[in-house]
C-alpha cells in the first residue's frame, strides 16, 4: 500500500544524480519493495526523469517534461498524460499503475549522521522539520553550514538548525531501547517510536485502538495547524484548513494518518497536525 507524502519534495527528490546512481540506490531496497521510486533531474535541461523499480532486477525510467500551456501556465507531461505538478502526478500513480506497477514508496536517502535535538524547534517555514528536545533524527544532507536536511522517524523531512542539535551517541541517550524518541520519551505530532519488525510492520507507530509509550492513544482528536489542499487527483486526502478538528484513527509507519473531518473519511501527514490536549481535572 502506497502511503508516501507527493509534497514532501526532501523525502522523494535526489537532485543532480545520474541513471546508474539511480539503479544503484533502487536495486539496493529488498526485492519485496517494487514501486519503490526517485525524482531526478534528467539529462534533458528543463526536464525530470522519474525512475521506479518495477522487478527484482528491473529499472525503468519515464521522462518527465514541461509544457507550457497557452494561457502561461506550466503542466508535467509524461508519456501522453498531463498534470498540473509533480505532486499532482505522483499522487495520480501512487493508485495507478504506471506500467508494470504504481508508486509506493520513495527510495530512503542515505543516512550521514545520527543527531540529537538539544532544544526544541517548531520549525519557522514550511520546509522545516520540527523536533522536540531529545529527538533522535537522521541527517540526509547539509547543504548549507546552518541548516541541514533530515528526517524523524516517521520518514518526514525537512530543514533543522544545525546549533540545535548535536551528534547521538546512542549509549548516551537510549537505555536498553531503540526508540528514536530520547531519553524522556515525550511523544510529540512531529515524530513518534518506529521500531520495524521482520515482517515489515510497524511495532512502534500506533494503529487502531493502539498507544505509544502509554500517553497516547488512538483513536484521538488533533487540530490542523497548517492549511492543506490536495491535487485534484487525490481522491484519498482530506481538505484541512488550520484550526481543524480530526478525529485520528491510524498513523502509518510513514506518517500518513488517516482519520474522520466533518464525516469524511480521509488521510493526510502527521506533521500538519497537533494533538489537542484533554483538560487535566483538578
């Protein structure tokens, strides 16, 4: 089941690398991961290449092109169809197939570091990856000194302040677990316990009438905190303006959340919502 996030640019998007890059990094998921994908850019200036893993030993990669329309605007062409964006085309193949298979889940970049967050971020711009104190994430890039590219474990990514964190020394900060939350084990909307079992479950990422580390549980209501409006394409997403009310039923391994709005059932990422706290009694 394909539960990745089409915005989510940091967690699909590899930049300049070329096609035998490419292969490399899809041939080295497992075997049982077809549809595993990357977004590059392609050898033709202007243009993307997508290239998706659709066998065991088979790599196949479309040529994404720009087209300017009449009217000024820019739409995605690939093969014979059109899309307003790449969200708009990835969202569209993540439920249907492509050629031999849809899209499941992005290519997971290369780990350079584990950190530790020393102080809490809530992050300033929409490309930021909040963090809690004691968070454990994984840096993917520093592409500049002050801010670096990383990820929770929930697979959302982002920008974090390099001063605000510092390298994770795992005997330090974890005491007979392998939590990626820290030592105070707080849980927070912008990460959560992902322990991965054999099989491919997840043990540690809530699902229905499921709790982590006994504070939450789910289901549970969560506010939006940031205005979100899905491709058109996008038949599973909820619509959600901030300072909605959620019902939460299930969190994905991933961080793709389903829940209830307005008695709609629907589906959108962990990090555009907050939990709403129950009043404590006296």
């Amino acid at each position: 089941m394909a539960t990745f996030d089409p915005f989510d640019w940091d967690s699909f998007y590899f930049g300049n690398i070329d096609r035998e890059e490419a292969h490399r990094l899809l041939m080295s998921n497992d075997a049982s991961t077809l549809g595993s994908f990357l977004l590059r850019d392609s050898s033709s200036p202007g243009c993307y290449s997508l290239s998706v893993r659709e066998g065991i030993d088979k790599i196949r990669n479309y040529l994404i092109e720009k087209i300017e329309t009449e009217d000024g605007r820019t739409n995605m062409k690939i093969a014979d169809q059109y899309f307003a964006d790449i969200p708009a085309l990835l969202n569209h193949y993540k439920m249907r197939i492509l050629d031999a298979v849809s899209l499941t889940r992005p290519v997971r970049k290369k780990c350079i570091e584990k950190v530790v967050g020393l102080y809490k971020f809530e992050g300033e711009r929409i490309s930021d990856l909040p963090f809690e104190r004691g968070e454990v994430l994984e840096v993917v890039g520093k592409p500049e000194p002050g801010w670096w590219k990383a990820r929770n474990a929930l697979n959302c990514s982002g920008l974090i302040p390099a001063n605000y964190v510092q390298t994770y020394v795992e005997s330090e900060h974890v005491r007979g677990s392998t939590s990626s939350v820290g030592s105070d084990k707080r849980y927070s909307t912008n990460s959560a316990t992902s322990e991965t079992s054999d099989n491919g479950t997840s043990s540690g990422c809530p699902a229905q009438g499921g709790s982590l580390n006994g504070h939450i549980r789910v289901p549970a209501l969560v506010r939006a905190i940031l205005d979100r409006v899905p491709s058109a394409y996008d038949t599973e997403s909820l619509r959600l303006t901030r300072g909605d009310f959620i019902q939460l039923t299930k969190i994905e391994p991933s961080g793709i959340c389903e829940g209830t709005l307005n008695g709609k059932r629907g589906k959108f990422p962990f990090t555009y919502v907050e939990f709403v706290r129950e009043a404590s009694g006296p």
